[in-house]
C-alpha cells in the first residue's frame, strides 16, 4: 500500500500501536474508535471520499479543526469533550510521524492544533439526605430493584467509576474480616476498597439470590443476563433520581449521573475528616492534586474555616475626607 494511505497507517495505529505496543486499556481503545468514526463519517460528507480512499494529506490541520469545531457547534459537545477527540487525533498523528516521515509537514501542523481552553465549573454532588431519597426509590420486591438498589449502594459507598461498576464479577467481592471489592481502575491499577457492614449485608443478600452464577459472572446483570452497559447504569440512575425528587424536592435541580454518586462518596469522605492523600487512594486518582476540586466544592468546609477565623473586630465608621481636594475628588 501506498505510504500516503490513511486505512493501512490507521488499522495498524490500533492493532500495533495501541493493542499489543501500548497495551491501551479497551476504554482508551474505545473512544478512539469512536472519534475516528466520526472524523470519517465528516471526511466522507465533506471530502465525497469513501474512508477507505482518504489520504493522509486529506486530514492536514485545516480540516481537522474544521471537524472540531463541527462536533462542537453541530453535535453539541463541551470543550472538554473536543478535547478527548482531539487528543485521540493527537495520538495518531505522533504515530504517523514515526511510520511516514514523508507526511513530516502535515503531522506537525495537527500536533500544533491546541487543546481548548473552558470554565471548570465546580463537581456536583448528592448530599447526605439526597442519597438516602435515591437508596430508598428502587422497589426492593422486584429482582430488578433489588440489583439497582445494590448498585447504587455500592456506587455512592465505594466511589467506583461507571466503568468498573459494570466491570464487577461475583469473584471481585470479598466478605469475611476486612470485606472488600476487588476492581481495575484507570492505567490497569488494581485497588480494594472496603465495604461498610450495610454494604456488606445488601450485597451477600443479592450475591445469595445469584449462587447458580459462574463466579465469573457480572455482579450486576442486564434483564438479559450480560453486562450492564454505561447507558444501562444511566438509565437505573435517571429512573430513581425520578421517584426520588417525589420526596426529596433539592434532586429537582440537579442532573444525577453514575460520576455525580462517586463525587458523593468522595465528598463524605472529606466531611468526615479523612485526608485528601487517602480519599485520592481511595477513588483510584492517579494525583493528589485532582482530589483538590472537593476541597473547592465544599461548602460547609468553607463555612467552618469562616467561623472560626471570624469577623473584623471594631466599629465600621463612614469616610469622611478631611480636606477639600479630597472632597473634590470623592465628589466627581
């Protein structure tokens, strides 16, 4: 195949680079999928090429940028979201700078395309009251409620992400003395976190309901008996958050995704005291650093440091100038 053909250098950037070089977890694998779908499916509407006959000069850092800014005025995506695709864009291109030199003018040019700068609004988080209003909504007389009430026990007392939420087998929780769940965090970091006692009891009883499951088997089936998926954790999320704003009207307000629970096991860690380094280990960061958007987002913690720094002491007293150029100026 030609140097110049896109198919042949993007087939072997996942099987070579990304699969057996980088060893790239199947999430990273994903959303690069993912990206580079879409940036082809734009190509191909743009260009009237088949992905197939697109050339590496075809997706020179003009039309990349035209595709970014594509998905974020037509599609509706955040900044923070172009950026993933770009850097998905970014990989490739430092791939083809190692296997077609010859393409030297137009990599550079991509790589040269910045990430987009956007306002870091504060995490959302459920309180304590929220949390209990959502445990109770899922109707424990049915399987179904009885798996999305552990579920959603788990996330809110574990802090897992979504991804290792569906990731669970039957063998990842370990009960006894120092009863913990087992999973694979980002960058394949294995950690245990442990289970408070209520925990412990909601998942043995759900655990029990499924002895006829391999131990390999997910700990929280789909209707069908496979994984749940991202859309499906969703889905069991908004369909409690619903029931739960009948009796807890402050859930009207806020968008509840399977991220928004993890904040919340991460934000009554650091209300109860427990310090940041531990709350880093504990949700798996790969910094201490990224633990500090709790810190900004608690209130309470603020409100406690207000009070006991306290107020300016003596009486407030009005300005009076006390020379008339003064006067004239304050005057203008």
């Amino acid at each position: 195949m030609k140097s110049g053909n896109l198919a042949s250098l993007l087939q072997r950037f996942f099987t070579d680079r990304l699969m057996h070089q980088r060893r790239a977890s199947r999430h990273t694998i994903a959303s690069y999928r993912d990206t580079f779908r879409l940036l082809l499916s734009y190509a191909q509407q743009q260009l009237k090429k088949a992905p197939a006959e697109l050339a590496i000069a075809d997706l020179d850092a003009a039309f990349i940028s035209a595709f970014l800014n594509h998905i974020e005025r037509d599609r509706g995506v955040t900044a923070r979201s172009r950026n993933v695709r770009l850097a998905g864009i970014h990989s490739f291109f430092r791939f083809v700078a190692l296997e077609g030199p010859d393409h030297a003018a137009v990599t550079q040019r991509v790589l040269a395309i910045p990430t987009k700068r956007y306002t870091r609004r504060q995490v959302e988080f459920l309180s304590a009251p929220e949390v209990d209003a959502l445990l109770a909504a899922p109707d424990r007389n049915r399987w179904t409620g009885r798996r999305d009430h552990a579920l959603l026990l788990l996330a809110v007392q574990t802090g897992l992400r979504c991804s290792e939420l569906i990731a669970l087998r039957l063998q990842d929780v370990v009960f006894g003395s120092g009863a913990h769940v087992r999973c694979q965090g980002k960058g394949r970091k294995d950690r245990c976190t442990p289970l408070l006692k209520e925990t412990v009891a909601v998942l043995r009883a759900w655990i029990r309901e499924r002895e006829h499951g391999d131990e390999t088997a997910p700990l929280f089936p789909s209707a069908r008996g496979g994984a749940l998926g991202r859309d499906g954790v969703q889905d069991i999320v908004s369909k409690h958050v619903v029931v739960a704003r009948q009796h807890c009207p402050s859930l009207k307000t806020k968008r509840v995704t399977p991220h928004v629970l993890r904040h919340a096991a991460a934000m009554n860690l650091l209300q109860h005291g427990v310090d940041r380094t531990v709350i880093a280990l504990w949700l798996g960061h790969e910094s201490v650093e990224t633990t500090q958007i709790y810190l900004d987002a608690n209130l309470k913690m603020k409100e406690k440091a207000l009070a006991k720094a306290g107020g300016p002491k003596g009486r407030l007293r009005r300005f009076r100038p006390d020379d008339r150029l003064l006067a004239f100026l304050k005057g203008l």
